[in-house]
C-alpha cells in the first residue's frame, strides 16, 4: 500500500532555539485540544531540523502541562549536554503568544554506533492483518488518538468493551508516508486509554507524562516502508485518578522497534438522568 500524504509540519525559524508551526485542525481529538501524539512528532520534528542537534531522537520523556489548542504554536530548543555520541535537549511547545507551557519534552539524541545485536523479547502471536475487519477511509467522522494519520486493524472496536483484560493487539499503518522517527514516535500516543477497558468510555482522559524508547536505527525503519506495525498494548493498575500503560511495538519480522511508558488521569463523568 502507497501513501498518497507526507507528515507535514511546518516549522519556521524565528531565532536560535526559536520556532513556529501551525498545527491544523486534523490534529485535534474530539473532545478538544491537540491529541498528545502530534506533540511527540513535533519534539521530533523540531531536533531534526535544530542546526546543532546531532543524531537521531533516541528517548523522549513529555510532560503535558496543558491542552494545547489548534492553530499557531510556538517551539523552543534547547541543548542541555552534547557529549561524544549523546546530545540532550529540551523542547517546549506553547500556544502562540502564550507564556504558559503546554507540553515539555526532554529528548536524547544519538550517533548510533555499530555493536552487536541481541534480543530476549520476542514478538507475540498476532493475526495477519489482512485477515481483520477493514479500517474507516480517512475521511470518515469520528476521528480519535490520532486516526487521521495511522490505519488500525484490530478485532476490538472503540470504545473498547470493559473486560478482565487490558491487553490489546493491533496492526498499525501510517497514513502520512512511510514510518520514520517522528511517526514511530507518534505510535506510542495512538492506543486507546487503558482505563476504558476497566470502566468503559464514561471517562474523561488525559496523558500526564509519556516515554517513549525508540530503539530503531533510521536505516532499520526505512526497511518497514508503508507496511504495518504490531502494537502491544497493556495497563496494570489505576487509581486515585491516575493508570498507567506500557506498550510494544514490532515489525512484521519480529523486531522490536520501539517500548514506551505513559501515566494517564482519568476520571468517571457522571451523566443526568433524563426527567
């Protein structure tokens, strides 16, 4: 399958360690405010194109201090160290004019050495994705966690039904070009709130924090192309308004590409009885 669309973000330079960008409507989940995984592509995006910034994005941790709306926004970089083989950087992302930060990322850059490989995870069974239920066109309504830019095949529909079990398995496909840094990266925010499969979709959610490993070589996505990936997906424990989830995610020849960790706030919404 050939993507007919590139991830397009904008990002003009106004100073050193200065940007801006416009982040469509496209970007938003229905409830309102840009979906939390478009801030991990921009962190991404933004690191790539800093002149100073050396390597590739290895390990991001974001903190979503705020909603961030669609429209203009503004992005600072940051060099915290750069050693040898691993630069850190900060990125902020704010609304346009706004002194108040939205998202923060702490982002470890790398020149990825040769060494040998080694591997003690091993990619759990899935079914082919060509065998599950066909995803909505692009165009369709609805649109959540990031449906606008990545085809889901999966037998769970969403919301996902409350059940004994969080796992969840899906292959999934990037509508936006074939998978590089900024897309993997995005992956990581595209599975629904594990809350849901504990107390169902009455609940209103939001990621606190997020990280995301990638540990994939540039070389080794350019070899997934516009194929799918298979994300693995469990949460363990939640309460006090806060879960949390873990993910993996894998290529169709068993390699992992990428793990990441999130805590989520979430709470029940209490609905009126209709008089």
């Amino acid at each position: 399958m050939s993507s007919m669309t590139t991830l397009a973000m904008p990002l003009t330079p106004i100073a050193p360690g200065r940007w801006t960008t416009l982040a469509g409507p496209e970007w938003s989940n229905p409830g309102g405010g840009l979906w939390g995984g478009y801030a991990i592509g921009l962190c991404i995006r933004v690191l790539e194109a800093e002149p100073e910034a050396i390597g590739e994005a290895l390990s991001l941790t974001l903190t979503y201090a705020a909603g961030l709306p669609a429209g203009d926004l503004d992005v600072r970089t940051r060099r915290l160290r750069q050693g040898g083989s691993i630069g850190v950087w900060e990125v902020e992302i704010s609304a346009a004019g706004s002194d108040q930060v939205g998202v923060h990322g702490v982002v470890t850059m790398a020149r990825r050495p040769n060494t040998p490989d080694f591997a003690f995870a091993t990619m759990p069974a899935a079914p082919d994705p060509d065998s599950l239920p066909s995803p909505e066109a692009p165009g369709d309504t609805g649109r959540h966690y990031g449906a606008s830019a990545f085809e889901r095949r999966t037998l769970e529909g969403f919301p996902p039904a409350p059940s004994g079990d969080s796992r969840s398995l899906a292959w999934v496909r990037s509508r936006r070009g074939p998978l590089d840094k900024a897309l993997l990266g995005m992956i990581t925010d595209n599975s629904a709130p594990r809350a849901m499969y504990a107390l169902g979709p009455s609940i209103m959610t939001t990621t606190l924090s997020l990280t995301a490993y990638l540990h994939a070589t540039v070389e080794e996505l350019a070899e997934v192309g516009d194929d799918v990936i298979l994300v693995e997906c469990e949460g363990r424990v939640g309460g006090g308004g806060a879960s949390d989830e873990r993910s993996s995610y894998w290529r169709r020849d068993g390699k992992l590409l990428a793990t990441s960790e999130q805590l989520a706030w979430y709470r029940q919404v209490r609905r009126n009885s209709p008089e």
